[in-house]
C-alpha cells in the first residue's frame, strides 16, 4: 500500500463500467496547493482522483469507483467518455503557461508507484497510459515533453520504442496523397482522432504534435519525419 492524503472532492458522478484507462495530466497552475482548490471547489465543476506533488505526496480526490471530471471533451479508440472510461491523475507542475519544468524525480517514483497500485485492482493496459494530450490533442498539451514517459515505460507503466528512422521524406501540414492517407491510419490505429483521408491538415498536426509530445519529445512541431513515423510503427505492434 502507498501513503495516500485524503482530500476529498464534491466533483464526481456514476460510472457505468469499470475503468480500463489511465490519463495523466499536469496541473497548469502556479502551485500545488492552488490546483488541490480548484479541484475540490463545487464551482469549478472539475476533479481527478490523485494529486500528487512535486515532493512526492499523493493526494486522493475522488474514489476509483466514480467518475472523476478532468478529460473534457476526448477521444481515444472510438471512445468519447473518457471521463468513465478512466482514472485521471493530476501531477503538480505550472505547466507551459506558468512556467514549465522537469518533473522531480521523486514526484515520478510517487506517480510509478500510483500506476502500480491502480493497476492492481484494474486491467489497465500499458497500451493505454496516456496524457491528456493524447485524448484531447487540439485543445491540451500536458503532461507535455518533459513528461518522463520513457522512465515511466521502463518502471513498467505504459509503451515506449526507439526504433531506427525510418527512410522517406517528412511529412507535414499541406502535404497530400499515400503518405499522409498511411500516416493517419496509423495514428488511427493507436487511437487517435484521425480518420484517413489523404490530406495532412491542421487537425493532423496537432495530432501528430501531441504524438510527440508522448512518444518523439525531443521534436515536437507537427511534422511526421522519418523518426516519429518509424516510432509509429513500432507501437502500433507493441499494442497489437
């Protein structure tokens, strides 16, 4: 058992199945404290069931059982209500709009920890430990590239590849023809948002952005080079 902070939160409702997902987010606010507020206040009408901060504290918000409000309006895998489908964690960091940071070591052994008592009680594949990003790409970007997912893969939480680039020119807003048509199957495949159809437009990129925020940190602008797409590739059969 981890050591778990009771802080309870009004902002929840029924689920209708068991959870069989997890979606980290980061704060986005200044502080810790402020964010355990905001995600207790009836007001704001929005909650996880884990805070944990940057020292390595858990706070539980909202019992597993219910359904916690903090994806918004998401897909994954033809899924809309992944509010019902998951577990939300927030993880305390100000984010890209108060100051974004790497995440302390301690906070992500905190986090590793949380994932492996969740799973305990749930079947939640690695294939789907995802950020909020990756539900909701045109409208978030946290936990964002700092985010250490390939540390959270090798503690046993969620996918992760390094494959060698594979060949081809990248492709990118504008572009049109096989390519791109692939390209989006493949994303589709993984579970996002992004029926084929041949043309990369703005909502491909911010796909693909949020793909590498995930996945491909170290180049994060919307253009599916030969290394994301090869990384693509080889998660698309880890998940198989």
């Amino acid at each position: 058992m981890i050591g778990l902070i009771a802080a309870p939160s009004p902002n929840f409702d029924a689920r209708a199945a068991p959870p069989d997902m997890i979606v980290l987010h980061y704060t986005g606010m200044p502080t810790g404290e402020a964010a355990l507020r905001r995600l207790c206040d009836p007001e704001a009408k929005v909650s996880a069931h884990y805070l944990v901060e940057e020292d390595g504290r858990i706070f539980t918000l909202v019992p597993e059982e219910r359904r916690a409000w903090h994806a918004g309006v998401s897909f994954w895998r033809g899924a809309t209500d992944i509010n019902g489908a998951s577990i939300g964690i927030e993880i305390a960091n100000p984010g890209h709009e108060f100051g974004y940071r790497p995440f302390p070591c301690a906070q992500i052994e905190a986090v590793s920890a949380l994932l492996g008592d969740i799973r305990s009680r749930w079947t939640i594949p690695d294939a789907r430990i995802l950020g909020h990003s990756d539900v909701a790409p045109d409208r978030k970007e946290d936990p964002g590239e700092l985010f250490p997912w390939k540390a959270l893969a090798e503690a046993g939480h969620g996918l992760w590849a390094e494959p060698p680039p594979a060949p081809g020119a990248p492709l990118a807003e504008g572009d049109e023809g096989p390519g791109v048509f692939t390209l989006q199957a493949g994303l589709t495949r993984l579970g996002y948002d992004s029926a084929p159809f041949g043309a990369f437009d703005a909502a491909t990129s911010a796909i693909v952005r949020a793909f590498q925020r995930h996945w491909r940190p170290a180049r994060v602008d919307g253009v599916a080079d030969g290394e994301t797409r090869a990384r693509l590739i080889a998660l698309l059969r880890l998940a198989a």
